[in-house]
C-alpha cells in the first residue's frame, strides 16, 4: 500500500478533472454519454465502488479523452488495489476529510481545529506553542500539552485506513517543536490550488492564454467558500486571512487572462464571489466592472462602481483610487481590451496523445504520409485522409501519433487537433458515432442545447465548424475505413 504522500488519482478525481478540462456541465456530460445525471453525480462524489468499465468508457468518449487517459481511469476502477487508501482533506471553504472516498468525522471541535492548523501549514512543522495558544484561545490548562498528544493519536487513525502499513504512520509527525502534517497535492485541496495556480502562470508566461485560462478555472474551482467556514476561530488566523489573498490574487489574473481573450464572462461568478466576500477591495471591483462591461453589461458596471464609491465614502471617508477610476474611465468609453468572442469562434483543442519518445523506424511511412500531406497542401487539396492498417500490436497508433506531432511541428494543421478512440477492436461495444460528433461538437464550441439530435445533422454541422479551419483529426482503432 502507498503511502499517503504518494496517492493515487481516484476515479471521482480524474472524472471531475477530465470534465472541467473538457469546459463540460455535469449535464452535458451526461447526455453526451447517454448516462443518467445522478448515475455521473455519484461517480464524481465517490459514491459509486465499483463503477462499469462499459459506462467509464462511454463518459471517456463523450470527454474526448485519450487511449491513454481512458486506461488510466478504466484501470484504477478495475485493479483493487488502486481503490484503497486515499485521503483528500478540504480546507477551501469547510474543513472535510475523506478516506477512500467515505466522509470522516476529525472528531469534536478541538480536534478538528487541530486538523485545520496543520492543513493551513502541509509539510512544515507548526509549532506547538502556536497550536496550544489557538486550540486554548490564549489559556492552555497544564495539561494542555498531555491533551494534544492524544489528540495527535486519535486524529492520526481517524484519517488513516483500517489496517494502515508502517509508513501510513508519516501522515502527521512529531517534530522537535510541534507538529506536521504531510501531504500531497492530490490529498490537499490547498496544494492541488497552489499546484494549478503555478501552471497557469507558468502558461501564460509562455504565451498559451487558453490553457491558463483552463488552469486558473480547475483553481478557482477547488474553492467551496470562505477557507474553514465551519471553524469560526480559525477565520482570523493569519494563515486564513493569507488564503483569501492568495485565491483574490489568482481571480485577478484569472480576470486579466480571460478579458485578453475576449472571455470577460467566463470570470463573472469568480470576480463576483470574491467582491461579496471584500466588499472595499478596490481592484477586485475594478476587475468586475471591466468583466461586466465587455459581457454587454455596462449599466451593471457602472452601478458597481457608484455602489463601491458611495461605500467607500461612508465606511472610510475616501475617493476611489486610481485603479477604480480608471476603470471608470474605461467602461465609459468603452475601452475593453476586447469584446466577447462571437459565438461561431472556436477554441483550439489539443486532443492528441503525447507523442513517443523512444519511438524509432518506420522513417518510410512518415516520409510517404508527410509527402502527402505536404502535396494537398500545396494544391488546396480540401482534405488529406490517411487510413494507417495493420494487425493488432504493430504500432499503427504509435505510427499515427508520431506523423501528428511531427505534421504540428512543422506548422501545419495547428488551429484545432481532435482526437477519438473508436474502440474498433476491443472488447468492449465500439463508440457510437452520433457520441463521437457530439463530443467534437462540444470540443467546437457548441453549446449543448444547440447539437443536433440525429446523426446526420450532427455531421453537417461538424462540417461546418471546421470549414476554413487547418484541423486534424485522428481516428484511433477504427473497425473499418
């Protein structure tokens, strides 16, 4: 068994994750599947033990995932191992712990503070004067250190499992000073929010606004409410106070990422939450007015300055600042970095499995297919179709995966790269055609409510999108061509 610092993705985890990267409502995932909304609910929320490779395989269809993605979720609902212990610990809003997907009570409220401090600071050591003067508020009894032993003890096996190995016993430490609660980022909230928040920056200092965009959203995400709302007298430790810094700062550059991209509305729910939660935070409410400006919203923009300002006034005998008042400025001559996009613009998708890196040989079949490719290029040939055969085992994916990457790396085909395995030769029923192109469908910007129903429709609008567009799509392990 692993130790807690090393967990393994869960099925309920990488669910939520492949489909907020697919920009999917439970909803629409639902129906792309033909699953029940509840029947996906459960497994997102763990409630389901031993869930259907059959349905996991539909789902993973309809996200659009990779071959290797839908083993890698396939595999953890099927191998026991992999469904053992697993800890994930809230502290985004009301603390929470689950072990192997069950809800655990921490304990009464001293105990589960105690959980709080540590979660506020995962792996570093917090010192036990600190834990004793806020577990006591400032007047530990002489027993107080004896008490937080046992604390200690019974907290660590209320989060370990049943029957824990040796190494299970690092989850919470004994230090030279106090203690520490060792943590990955996949048992964190608070890690898996750092984690994300540094991707996305990392994105965006490389150019690749979209896929910061999607980075900060699976931050903002993570977020539930105001940090430990279920422990009143741990709102004002430093450490909370600093968390709500931390997720304001991200929305802000969430905010300036997606007004870039002319995605002003995507940001207004965040932007929103975090103005309710700093009703005097001047750049928060600058950033909302920008967003609700560029939606089409400028009589809302304007009435939260006027509300901000009049606040302002009232409460701290103050003008706005430069930053407000410059937003001001801006709403009033319309100058946004960018309107909305239209609702016919599309998103570059990038769908493709990760290229091989120790693939070698077949240097004939790329240059052929690369050659061809090249040629209807230089004609404004429409469509380059190449069906790759081939027995089972002989490296037709790999094959194809190596000729996309290189094809991207030479400047083609870069506006939208979609991917589907049709399951053509595996044991499991092969993927419905009409699920294929409603998935690509989403992937293409079409909201739910707009896919047609029948098979027919569906293609010609899948046409359509891609009219005009350098796209590639590749077709893994299809029955016939």
């Amino acid at each position: 068994m692993s130790p807690p610092t090393s967990s393994l993705p869960r099925v309920d985890q990488l669910l939520q994750q492949f489909r907020r990267r697919a920009g999917m409502t439970q909803q629409q995932a639902a129906e792309l599947a033909g699953v029940s909304l509840a029947g996906l609910r459960d497994l997102e929320q763990g409630r389901i033990a031993k869930p259907r490779a059959t349905t996991l395989r539909r789902i993973a269809t309809a996200l659009a995932l990779s071959a290797e993605e839908t083993d890698e979720l396939v595999g953890i609902s099927l191998n026991p191992q992999l469904r053992g212990y697993d800890l994930w610990i809230q502290v985004l809003g009301p603390l929470s712990a689950h072990v192997s997907g069950v809800s655990v009570d921490p304990g009464p409220t001293r105990r589960r503070m105690l959980l709080g401090l540590l979660a506020l600071a995962p792996n570093e050591p917090v010192a036990r004067d600190s834990l004793l003067e806020w577990l006591w508020d400032s007047e530990p009894p002489e027993t107080a250190v004896a008490l937080l032993q046992t604390d200690v003890s019974r907290l660590r096996r209320r989060l370990l499992p049943r029957k824990p190995d040796a190494s299970a016993n690092r989850l919470v430490i004994a230090t030279q000073s106090g203690y520490q609660l060792t943590l990955g980022d996949q048992q964190l909230d608070l890690l898996a929010f750092r984690k994300l928040a540094s991707a996305a920056a990392e994105s965006r200092k490389q150019g690749d606004l979209v896929g910061a965009c999607e980075q900060f959203k699976q931050a903002v995400n993570l977020w539930r409410g105001e940090p430990l709302t279920n422990l009143p007298a741990l709102r004002v430790h430093p450490a909370t106070v600093a968390l709500g810094r931390e997720r304001q700062a991200l929305v802000l550059d969430y905010a300036s990422t997606a007004g870039e991209l002319g995605r002003h509305s995507e940001v207004l729910p965040f932007l929103r939450d975090v103005a309710e939660s700093d009703p005097l935070h001047e750049n928060i409410h600058a950033a909302l007015m920008i967003a609700l400006a560029g939606s089409g919203q400028q009589a809302a923009a304007l009435s939260v300055f006027t509300d901000l300002r009049n606040r302002l006034a009232t409460e701290l005998g103050a003008d706005p600042g430069h930053e407000l008042a410059q937003a001001h400025q801006r709403v009033l001559r319309h100058d946004l970095t960018r309107s909305e996009q239209p609702a016919t613009a599309t998103r570059a998708h990038r769908q493709l499995p990760r290229d091989i890196a120790d693939f070698t040989g077949r240097e004939t079949e790329l240059s052929v297919l690369q050659a061809r490719a090249a040629r209807n290029a230089e004609h404004h040939t429409a469509t380059t179709i190449a069906n790759i055969v081939g027995m089972a085992g002989v490296g037709k994916t790999r094959l194809a995966v190596r000729l996309a990457h290189q094809l991207l790396a030479a400047g083609k085909y870069g506006d939208q790269q979609l991917y589907v395995d049709l399951h053509g030769h595996a044991p499991q029923p092969p993927a419905d055609p009409n699920t294929v192109l409603a998935s690509f469908l989403h992937l293409l910007d079409v909201p739910g409510d707009q896919i047609p129903q029948d098979l027919d429709s569906r293609a010609a609008l899948y046409r359509d999108r891609l009219h005009g567009k350098n796209a590639l799509v590749l077709l893994d392990n299809a029955a016939t061509a």
